[in-house]
C-alpha cells in the first residue's frame, strides 16, 4: 500500500507529504493538525474537575473479603485496580490523585491489543501466519526479520542482537525509544521506527523465546500495509471500535504518526478489563466479534513451552509460555495475561469468568520481588473469585496447583 506521502500511510486522507513541526500551522495540514495538535506538539489536559482527581482513594474492595488487600495494592505501587466477575465491576481501587476515568499508559499490555488486531486480520485471510514477513514488508528484507513468519513475530520465537536492558542507554530498546520520541534523539539514530526496524540483525535463528519490543512493531507495520490504515485506526477498527468503551485510548506517535504498538496504549482500567473480557467472551465484543473463538483458544492453550524455559516469567510461572503477544501462565488454572513493565497487567481467569486488571508505577521497570508479590496477589483474588457470588454467576472448583512463588 503506498500513498502520495510514500510507502507509509499518510496522518490525513489526501495529504500531500506529513505535516510536521515546521508547517503544520498552515493550510492544508491544519485542516487536520489544529484537531489532533498533540501528535506535533505535547499537549496538557485541561480537567473538567478541579483537582482532577480525588485526594483520597476510591477504595470499593469489600466484597473480595481479602484481608490487607489495600496494603498489598499500596506496596505493589498500584494505581488502578480493578475486578470484572462476569459483567460486573465488584471491586476497585483508585489511589489517591488518580481518578477512575484517567488513561494509565499500559506498556506492553499493549503488544496482546496488537496480537488481537494480528488474529483478526488472520481471521480474514488477509494476514497468513506462515507467510515471511518481507512478503508483506519488502522494506525489512537484509534485517533480521527476513526469513522468519509471522507467527515467529507473534510468537517472539526470533534471535535478534536486541536487547531489552530498558536501564542500559547502549540498548538497542534505548534507540527504539529515541526513533519513537521517547527519549531525547541522539545524533546518528533512526529518524523513526521504521527506520530503526530495518537496522535489526540477527544470525537467522527462529523457535527459542525472546522477548523483543520490535517484534510488535514489525506486526504493526504489517497491519499498516495489509489495511492501508495507520496503525492507531486500524487498532481502532479491529478493537476499540468493538469494546464499548467509555473512552478513547490514546497511542504515542514518533515523527512519522507511526503508533508504538509495542508499549504505547494508554486506557482507563474499566476500558482495559473490557479487552480482558473478550478474551473470556471467545473474541466477541458488544460492538462485535474482534477474533475467532479459535484464535481465543489458541492462546488459553498456551505455546510453546520448551521455547521459554530460561525467561524470567517461567521463575514464577514453572509451565509458562508465550503466544500470539500474550503470556500464558500454564497453571491450574489456565490464567493468561498482558503485562507491561513498572507493573501493568490484564489478567484473565478462566475458572471463574474474572478479568483483574492493576495498573501501577514501580519505580523500576522489573523487580523480582514486586513481579512475586503481584503474582501471588492476582492468584489470591482469582481463587477468592471461586466462592464469589455477588454478581449471581456461579464457578467452578479449579485445580489447586498454581503457584506465585
Ligand atoms: N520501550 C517502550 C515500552 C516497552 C515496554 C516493555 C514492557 O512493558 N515489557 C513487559 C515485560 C514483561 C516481562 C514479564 C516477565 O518477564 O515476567
């Protein structure tokens, strides 16, 4: 798919070349730029409340009956938390300054939002999972990602010289981050992420697990070239559209409007445990199906356990996996999530039809010890959700094998 600005599409339809920072306050690009100014120039919000949010937590956990559950949710650094029985919200909690309506930046929950966007593409034919990447991204041909599939993409089954050392500048997640505007550009970095995709190297190996923040990214552009949409549409198209939400989600955008599909997502926490939901709701939404049941299924029955045995997840998780950009615990009960760094995660428990969704901000991006105690606490409510009768939907007794620690 080209368009007249280019292989990319373009950030308005008919646009001759990208606004940018040097023209976007002329015409014709302020037809489009003076409503989405925030793509070109940081924008404040401008509350409809003053303060913006309570100065005391909106606390409403009483009918989990978890005793010391708001200090757990205080030394895990939380933000949002939230309890979705069924349809109903039985338990949330907001700390203080932060209101229930406030977007949350998701990290990399956002990679399974991309994984979903991928299933529905693949659903339509117009995505094949065996296909090579370069067969829809020539432009990657010579960089790591030629050879692979796609579903080695989904899968994160690829070697690459990539490191995700998020603390180390020399890393190349550090340069995906300046060629997104994350950080502050150096001289001689990419001009943006397509750019710094192509850089990629690898030695060609596929099948063992690596985690690689590009990897969702390359998904990314690949849906940009099969829909001819930007990748915030098309994220719109194929899944917000579909949830009902109470809110738009936002995305980062680096100079070219190009979406971080990788860790860009910013939701509310009820927004977000709607995307949980249609995990258990087989990949329907209430504005319509998003994925086949299949494709729901493919991901509760997890992937390719011998492909993780030494990533840092199957500490906690003994039989984790990881497909299609979602974590699969592999336990007894069949938990699934999304999780993003500084202590994101859209947990789905199965057993009891329950989506838990936290939103926090360690202070580091990984700790050991927050990721145990985050675990165990999820686990804990999850198990607390069998006996749970308040929204009328009864549960089944799970095997009791499942371990935090
Ligand atoms: N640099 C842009 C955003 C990158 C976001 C990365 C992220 O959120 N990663 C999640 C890693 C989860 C690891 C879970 C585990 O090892 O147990």
């Amino acid at each position: 798919m080209t368009s007249s600005t280019g292989t990319h599409p373009a950030r308005y339809p008919g646009a001759a070349s990208q606004p940018g920072q040097d023209n976007w306050q002329v015409g014709p690009h302020n037809r489009w730029t003076f409503a989405h100014l925030g793509e070109i120039v940081p924008t404040a919000a401008i509350t409809r409340r003053f303060p913006a949010a309570p100065a005391v937590a909106t606390e409403r956990l009483d009918a989990l009956g978890l005793p010391g559950l708001t200090q757990r949710l205080e030394e895990t650094y939380t933000d949002a938390f939230l309890v979705l029985h069924g349809n109903d919200v039985i338990a949330e909690y907001y700390r203080p300054g932060f209101a229930p309506d406030d977007l949350h930046l998701v990290m990399s929950i956002s990679k399974s939002m991309c994984g979903l966007v991928i299933g529905a593409l693949i659903d339509a034919g117009e995505i094949v999972p065996s296909a090579r990447v370069v067969d829809y991204v020539p432009e990657l041909a010579g960089s790591a990602y030629d050879g692979p599939t796609i579903q080695h993409v989904l899968d994160m089954a690829i070697e690459l010289n990539y490191s995700e050392n998020y603390g180390d500048p020399a890393s190349e997640v550090q340069t995906h981050d300046r060629s997104a505007g994350w950080r502050t550009r150096r001289e001689g970095d990419p001009e943006d992420t397509y750019a710094f995709l192509t850089t990629l190297t690898g030695d060609g190996t596929v099948g063992n697990f690596q985690y690689c923040s590009a990897n969702t990214d390359v998904l990314a552009w690949i849906i940009e070239r099969v829909t001819g949409l930007r990748y915030s549409e098309a994220l719109s198209k194929h899944l917000w559209s579909k949830l009902d939400a109470d809110r738009d989600a936002t995305i980062t955008v680096d100079p070219a409007g190009f979406g971080f599909a990788n860790g860009g997502v910013s939701c509310t926490a009820r927004d977000l445990a709607r995307v949980g939901r249609l995990m258990l709701d087989d990949g329907e939404g209430p504005g319509g199906r998003v994925v086949s049941a299949e494709w729901v299924q493919s991901i509760l029955a997890g992937g390719d356990k011998e492909a993780m045995k030494d990533a840092s997840f199957t500490t906690i998780h003994h039989e984790g996996s990881y497909t299609r950009q979602w974590w699969c615990t592999g336990n007894g009960r069949g938990n699934i999530t999304g999780i993003g760094i500084h202590g994101q995660y859209l947990w789905i428990d199965p057993p009891s039809d329950t989506v838990i969704v936290k939103l926090s901000t360690w202070p580091e991006p990984e700790s050991g010890h927050l990721h145990t105690l985050q675990n165990q606490l999820l686990l804990d409510v999850s198990r607390t959700m069998d006996h749970n009768t308040l929204s009328g939907a009864s549960t089944t007794e799970p095997e009791s094998k499942e371990t935090a620690a």
